[in-house]
C-alpha cells in the first residue's frame, strides 16, 4: 500500500472496529479518546457516498419518540461551557462539515450524525455550515440549521447551541450540546 493513499471510509470502520476490540496499554487511554469522532465521521463520509441524490422516504421510521414536554426552543450554551469549548478543555466528541451540501442533503446527513452521536452518549460536537460567502449564495445552511433545531426530528437530540469560536469556524459553525439519553445522569 502506497504511503501517500488515504483509507476509505470501508477501510476506516474496519480500523475503528478493530481498534475497539483491544484495550490500550496502561497510561495510554487518552489515545483512544477520539475513536468514536473518527468512526462517527467515516460513517457519515460512506453515506454520503453511497446515498442517492434523493432523500429517503422518511427518517422518522429510525427515530426514538420525543418526549412530550420539550419545548421547540433551545437556550444557547453557558458562557462558560462556551468557553471550556473554546480553549479545548471540554473536547468536541465529533464534528461534521456540511460545506457543499444542499439543504435536502445535509438536513439526513446532520439528522443521522446528531442521532449517531446521541446513541453514543456524546455530549458536544461541531457542526460546520460554512460561511455562505461563495457567489450567489448567501449562506444558506448557516441560517437553515438553527431552524432545523426546531423541529421535531431534531428537538429529541439537541439541548442547547451556539456560535463556534472563531478557531473553530465562528460564524459558519455551531458548538452542539447534545441531550443526555433516556434514564442517564450526570
């Protein structure tokens, strides 16, 4: 195999599937602390590969039942969580970029990578939507995913969102927290 090749996102699952199998050495935990963001990532790389251009049917067949006494609204995060974040003290779990994407596109990609990532018990992750400073769009994930937020496919997973730091993207990404899953505790 060339040095130079990239693994495929088939090749990738496989590592990660392997690397979990194994216990790491002792002291070297830490290591391995960003497995599950690399195999949520080469999930989503393989569906965004093998998917077809339309959108399934419906998501909504794959989704747990929202709890009834959720609102529609999301508080931002706390200045300090915000800040944690910022300066990597708390780690972003996973991250997804959804630059040239169209909104029918990166609304399943985003819906399957939150619900990916909740099942995993993540807490804060990154979502890229870029700027929209390309010619002749004005940015039209960056206003259209705060909205997702909103709806009922979303509301289950998300707790609170924010503006990323500027090192993290600033205005074309958000800092996500994702809700605890049913019957876990702090």
């Amino acid at each position: 195999m060339a040095r130079d090749r990239k693994l495929s996102a088939d090749e990738r699952i496989l590592w990660g599937k392997v690397a979990r199998s194994t216990r790491p050495m002792p002291g070297k935990q830490d290591d391995l602390a960003g497995l599950d963001a690399f195999l949520i990532e080469a999930e989503v790389e393989k569906e965004r590969a093998t998917r077809p251009k339309s959108p399934p049917e419906s998501v909504a067949s794959v989704m747990p039942t929202a709890p009834k006494s959720r609102s529609g609204l999301h508080h931002p995060l706390e200045k300090p969580v915000k800040r944690k974040i910022a300066k990597g003290r708390l780690p972003l779990e996973a991250r997804i970029d959804l630059h040239g994407l169209v909104q029918s596109e990166a609304h399943l990609l985003l819906l399957e990578f939150l619900m990916r990532a909740h099942e995993r018990g993540m807490r804060h992750v990154l979502v890229i939507t870029g700027k929209g400073s390309s010619l002749g769009s004005e940015g039209a994930l960056k206003r259209a995913v705060p909205m997702w937020f909103s709806k009922p496919e979303f509301r289950y997973f998300i707790s609170s969102y924010e503006t990323a730091a500027h090192h993290h993207g600033g205005e074309g990404a958000l800092y996500i927290r994702l809700s605890r899953r049913h019957g876990e505790r702090s």
